[in-house]
C-alpha cells in the first residue's frame, strides 16, 4: 500500500513540473509592461500565422459573413471563404486557435488553452485598444461566445504594429 502511495506522488511531481515547465515556456519575452510600451519578440512563423488570421478574419467580416461576437474556430471553418492556409493554421494541433470580431477593426485570437488558462492575441487597426483598468491590470471585455471568465482579457503587452496591424498579447481564464 505504502509502494502504492509513493508512486501515486512521484508520478504527481513529473506531472506538476511539466506543467510547470509547459506553462513557462512562452513564444515571447516580456521586456517589461503593458503601459511602458515594450515589446515583445514574436516568431516570425507565429507572427505570420496571426497576422493571417487577423486579416482573413477581418475580410470575412466586411464580406458580411461574419457578425461581430462570432467564432471562426477549425470545426466551423466550412462555413466561411475557403482559404488553404487558415485551414492548414487552425489545423495546427500545437494550438488551439480561434478567431473573433470584437468591433469591427479589432480581432481577438485565441491560441493556446492550458487546463482553465488561456493565453492568445489581440489585433487592431485602431490606434489603442478599448481597455479599462480593473484591480491595477488593464482589462478589455470581450465577447461570451469565447466562454471566458467575466468575459474579458488582461492585456499583457504591446507586440507591435505589422502591416497596419496593431499586436497586443493577453490571457485569461476559462
């Protein structure tokens, strides 16, 4: 019984460090905060990849395929233009990518989901984002079609501005 116990708790550390070590690993560096405007470095393929979704998903919405607060996620993408590469994106299984309109010059990219944590993308064409501060961290309140908690995100940082795309990172809770 005690062998038992023991392995039960062995296995249980491998298990919370590799979710440590998952959760740690990030796809950009943090320089400093949201408000001093640093930047964060971003792959050139992730860029790429969201900066694609942004733009596809922006022209679904002005096409009028797409209503503001609706999800364009892998299960759903037949209903709208068919495009090899969002496909070939949002069939990626390192993520867990779905796109929404939060107005009509701003998109909200989910990227990965961890347990009940989110972590994803905000694009813009405005010139700031519509945020507020909540609990001394900037906030943006976002659809409920995406199911977060309190239906709003917490800005983490600027990126920065690619092909009149205005990049913010963000995460949140499920």
């Amino acid at each position: 019984m005690k062998l038992n116990i023991k392995i039960r708790l062995i296995f249980l550390l491998i298990v919370l460090i590799l979710c440590r070590y998952y959760v740690s690993e990030s796809n950009y560096k943090s320089d400093s905060n949201y408000e001093s405007g640093s930047e964060y470095e971003l792959t050139s393929e992730r860029h790429d990849s969201i900066l694609s979704i942004a733009s596809y998903t922006k022209s679904q919405y002005d096409k009028g395929t797409l209503k503001l607060g609706y999800v364009i996620a892998n299960g759903n993408l037949d209903n709208y233009e068919k495009n090899k590469e969002i496909a070939e994106i949002f069939a990626n299984h390192d993520y867990f990518y779905k796109a929404v309109m939060n107005d009509e010059n701003t998109v909200i990219i989910q990227q990965v989901v961890f347990f009940h944590s989110v972590t994803g993308y905000i694009a813009t064409k405005n010139e700031t984002l519509n945020t507020t501060e909540e609990k001394h961290r900037t906030v943006m309140y976002v659809p409920s079609a995406l199911g977060y908690d309190n239906n709003l995100v917490i800005i983490d940082g600027y990126i920065g501005q690619f092909d009149k795309w205005h990049l913010y990172s963000y995460r949140s809770g499920m």
